[in-house]
C-alpha cells in the first residue's frame, strides 16, 4: 500500500519568534499590573517606569519643582490644591530625573485596547523588519525608537505631570524602518526566485522621498497622529493619544535604519 502523505501543519501564527516574544511580554506585563496588582501598586508602577517630562525637566532643565506646582494649581487656594498640583507635588518631591523611563515606558500601557492595537501594528511591522534584521538589530531599533518617541514628547511638553505610556513610539520606528524596502520595486533574488518584501533592496533616500505609495502612507499616518492629537479614539486609551511620541519615534527609526539594515541599498554591491 502506498504510505499516505502527511501534511505539513502550518503555524497559526507565522511571526519571528522575537515578535512573538515581545507581543508576549507587553501583554503578561498588562495582565500582571490588570491581575495581580492592587491599584496603589499600579499606580506607584506607572510613576516609576513611565515618561514624566516634568520629571525631567526639573532633573536636567533647571525647572523649578514649585514653579511647576503653582502652574498646576490655577488659582486654587494654598490648603486646596488641584489634583495635577498634588500629582507634581508627589512626583517631583525627590528630584530625581531617572533617564531609564525614556525606554521602559514603552512596556506599560492605559488599557487592553491599548496594548491589543500596538501588539497588532507590532506583528505587521515588526515581522519584515525581524526577518531582515535578526533579533538583535530588531531589539536596538525598537529600543532607540521608543527612546527617540519619549524624548521628543517631553521636548514638546516639558511642564506636563501626567504620565505617558504605550509602546507606539517604538512600533513608529518600526513602521519607519519597514518603509525603506516594503515599498521598493519588486526585484529577483539571488536563488533565481522574486525576492519577498524584507528581502528587496534599501531604496536610496532620493527615491523614496519620491516613491508615491510611501508619500501616500506618510501623509495619512501624520495626518492621523495629527487628528488623534484633538480627537480622542474611544476605547483605545484612558488618556490622550500622545502623537508626540508616534512622530519621534518615527523619525529615529527612518533616520537610523539604513545604518542598521544588513542588506546593501539598491544600486551597491557588496565590496569583496
């Protein structure tokens, strides 16, 4: 009798197993602070590990903590004080800056939809840039992107006391960096077959800033960040959409990229 053939099996999710891993580790950390936290806990969590540019401001700004405090209070009366002037009063008491939220704000997030939404745009763009790049350049793009995004939030509002959280500006950096090649021409690999998009060649600057579909992506994505700076997605978070960090860590990933992307650009060879 002829041996019956077995099908292979297919993975339900065919992600690198560093997107996999990350999507993982965003949601076990939510699940953790959802689950098992008391709110105190959560809330003392949120503070520490998230981007504070008033923090920062006082720490490396020569800000003053109480000029910050009285700009909180509007008015209020001394024994009344608003609650983002009793917030300032709480995080600023110690003055420290701590630098390390730049980066390990990107692992918390305001609510499931939240972490859901950045765990999908993760998996999209994460995926052609994890196959390129390997694990390692995946994570130092990630990393300097979500550093990249904080940085310029708290450029932008340097008085603000209200934490901000949420991987997206590391995942912006990701979609920046997937823009160099997902949207060059097609072109034939070296085996003789068409190569798959995280396989084309880097397009040259000159070409991309004329390449139609990523002038089309790039006006609706800062058209969105700019939209969902005045209007709130239901739903999506507890707070505002900080676009600030969207936009920063896009910038790092566009701009750094071609340094860490192992595959020559289009039109140069490999030098013996």
């Amino acid at each position: 009798m002829p041996m019956r053939q077995l099908r292979a099996r297919e993975p339900i999710f065919n992600l690198p197993s560093v997107v996999t891993f990350s999507i993982l580790a965003l949601v076990a950390i939510h699940a953790l602070r959802m689950f098992f936290f008391s709110e105190e806990t959560d809330f003392q969590t949120i503070i520490d590990w998230s981007v504070i540019p008033a923090r920062w401001a006082v720490a490396y700004g020569g800000v003053e903590s109480q000029d910050i405090v009285r700009l909180m209070q509007d008015g209020a009366s001394e024994d009344a004080l608003e609650p983002l002037a009793g917030l300032a009063q709480y995080i600023l008491g110690d003055g420290e800056g701590r630098p390390w939220t730049a980066l390990t704000y990107a692992f918390l997030h305001g609510s499931w939809a939240h972490v859901l939404l950045n765990s999908i745009w993760l998996a999209a763009f994460g995926t052609p840039v994890a196959r390129r790049c390997g694990n390692g350049r995946f994570f130092l793009l990630s990393a300097l992107s979500a550093i990249g995004g904080g940085v310029l939030y708290a450029a932008m509002n340097p008085m603000q006391v209200i934490p901000m959280i949420g991987a997206s500006g590391a995942v912006s950096g990701l979609m920046a960096a997937a823009s160099w090649f997902i949207f060059a021409p097609a072109s034939w690999h070296w085996e003789g077959r068409l190569a798959e998009p995280h396989e084309r060649p880097r397009q040259a600057l000159a070409d991309l800033v004329r390449n139609r579909p990523f002038l089309i992506f790039l006006i609706v994505w800062f058209g969105t960040n700019y939209l969902f700076a005045f209007i709130q997605p239901i739903g999506l978070a507890e707070g505002s959409v900080a676009w600030e960090a969207h936009v920063g860590g896009f910038l790092v990933g566009l701009l750094i990229f071609p340094w860490l992307d192992p595959i020559p650009a289009r039109g140069r060879r490999i030098s013996a």
